[in-house]
C-alpha cells in the first residue's frame, strides 16, 4: 500500500487566503483547509496598499496549526494574484507597502509612456491594457518615486515574494512574471528590449523559472516554530489563475475552456503558443503563461469584487440604506 504524500499550499486572494493540506494517497488528492484569513486594501495617506506583515503573520499562523498535525510534509509553495509588487533590497523583507493594484495612482498611465506604442507592448507582451499591470505601476514609480526605484535591488511579486519570505530564492515564477506586461511569453523570459525603451532598471528582475521549481527550504525559524522541519519550498503556478486552470480535470478533452471566478472573473482558453495577432490586441485578450509553458488566452470580466464591495458598503453603513 502506498504512503500518505503531504503537501502546503498558501493561496491568497483580493478578499482572503487560506493554508490548505493537501494529501496524495493512490493517485487521489484530498484538500483540507487549516487556516482561512481576511485580505483587503488598506488606506493609508490618500494610497492603497496591502498589510504584508498581516498576511504574513497569517500564513505562520497556518503553518503552526499544520505542524501540530505532526505530519511528514514533503513541500509549500504559494500563490496570489497578479502584477502587484515588493520592492526590496539586500536583506530586508522589502522596502515600501506594497501598493494595491486598484490604487489611482496609475490612472492615465499609457498615455505617460512617450513613444512607447501600444502595438510595440502588445507585440512584446501579449497582455491586454489595463492601468493596473505592473508596468503602469513600475513606470509611476519611476516618475513619482525614483528614488525608491533607485534604491531597490530587486522587485518581486506577492506570490513569490511570500516564498522569499519562506526560505525559496528571490526568483520570479513565470505564470506570475507573465501578468505584469513586462515578460516575453514567447521567450519566457522578461521583455528586455521594452523594458530599456520604458527607462526600468533591469537590475531589479530576478531571474524567472518554471512552475514546478523548486526554489529553497523553509527557514530555520520558520522550521522552529512551526515544527515542520526543513521541507521544500517550490514555486508552483504562483498566479492563482494559472494554479487554477493547471487543475482543471480537461487536459484530453478538445475545445475546452475555463471560468476562473474570483475578484476577478477569467474567461479563456489554453493555447500551445502566444496569440499576438492584430485582432487579439484589439479585442484587448492577453497571454499569460501557464503550466508547461502553455498559454491561457483569455479576457478580465466582472468579477465578485462587485458583491465584495457591496457587502464592504453595508457592513460599513451604519443605518439601512433601505
């Protein structure tokens, strides 16, 4: 009889996130939440952020109560949503609440990019335009806030910026690296030739590898205080879509696509290579990277943040609006 596999998963939500047990025994996988935990912006000074020290704390939280199990875990990995950022350098955990990606701060951010052409973007990146990528934000940083960007060795992003935290290695996973609309799906690598025509520093890229990599071992005070010994962490599908769809049971299927509903609802297909044609750039699709390289080709629709913002309103009415 084969043994109990066990796993960690950390995944983290707009709204939430959770510490989740995995368990593999004969060819089945079991999943058991271990800790759930609230997310949200925070707005502080006229910005809006995300506490990672919250999130942080948190996610140790989960880990305590999966190493009072006393189980032989064999791995973590993390993942979050996309194209927001920690700015770090040398050792420090990073050097500025990370901004929240719905922050105005990059309104109007494509029409600051000089001549940066839309077409030349698209042809690089394969990502619809929305002021929240990351290179609307890295690119307001470097007119607003230059001397942070100056002085940062290295940026992450929050999926891999929670394995750093870890134990794993300062790298960007591509899944997650592929939704900033700084990265060259069909070179899996990040654009470089955009990011020296956007004035970005190519310093602070880390070096970018495939889901399933494994990056390090968990801290040794990590290791002390959980009580989960030195056990791997990997960087998975460290986008939380990408993870998702990697999971959708329709690999032998033709013609399949997927609805991954979140904050944000994706609506798409998987694709073998990069679609980066006129019309897609038109009808603003994008091409973000999934497990094994391939692509999801899909488009951003209304989500759940509608109700999230609607249950936030009346939580924080203190009368009935009714």
């Amino acid at each position: 009889m084969s043994a109990h596999t066990h796993y960690l998963a950390i995944d983290l939500g707009a709204e939430s996130g959770r510490v989740m047990l995995g368990t593999l025994w004969e060819g089945r996988l079991t999943l058991e939440e271990i800790h759930r935990f609230s997310n949200g912006a925070v707005v502080i000074k006229g910005s809006r952020r995300w506490d990672l020290l919250h999130l942080y704390a948190e996610i140790v939280e989960g880990l305590r109560k999966a190493g009072a199990r006393d189980l032989p875990i064999c791995s973590l990995s993390s993942d979050s949503w996309g194209v927001d950022y920690a700015l770090m350098k040398g050792t420090e955990p990073f050097l500025t609440t990370p901004y929240q990606y719905r922050d105005e701060r990059t309104e109007g951010s494509y029409e600051r990019l000089g001549d940066v052409t839309r077409e030349e973007i698209y042809a690089a990146t394969g990502i619809q335009f929305m002021t929240i990528n990351t290179l609307c934000q890295l690119h307001t940083d470097l007119l607003q806030r230059p001397e942070i960007l100056k002085f940062a060795d290295r940026f992450l992003l929050i999926g891999d910026t929670v394995n750093h935290l870890l134990g794993g290695d300062p790298v960007a996973e591509a899944s997650l690296a592929s939704t900033t609309q700084l990265f060259d799906p069909a070179q899996m690598d990040w654009a470089r030739p955009l990011l020296a025509r956007l004035g970005l520093p190519e310093s602070i890229f880390p070096k970018v590898v495939p889901s399933g990599t494994i990056i390090g071992t968990l801290t040794p005070e990590l290791q002390s205080e959980t009580r989960l010994g030195p056990i791997k962490v990997v960087a998975t599908c460290s986008h939380d879509t990408g993870a998702a769809v990697a999971a959708v049971p329709a690999t032998d299927e033709p013609g399949w696509a997927y609805l991954s509903s979140g904050t944000w609802s994706l609506l798409g297909v998987e694709s073998p290579t990069p679609v980066l044609t006129e019309e897609a750039r038109n009808l603003n699709f994008t091409n973000e990277v999934g497990y094994g390289g391939t692509v999801r080709l899909l488009k951003n629709i209304a989500g759940l943040w509608i109700l999230q913002e609607c249950m936030r309103f009346w939580r924080d009415t203190p009368t009935p609006i009714w």
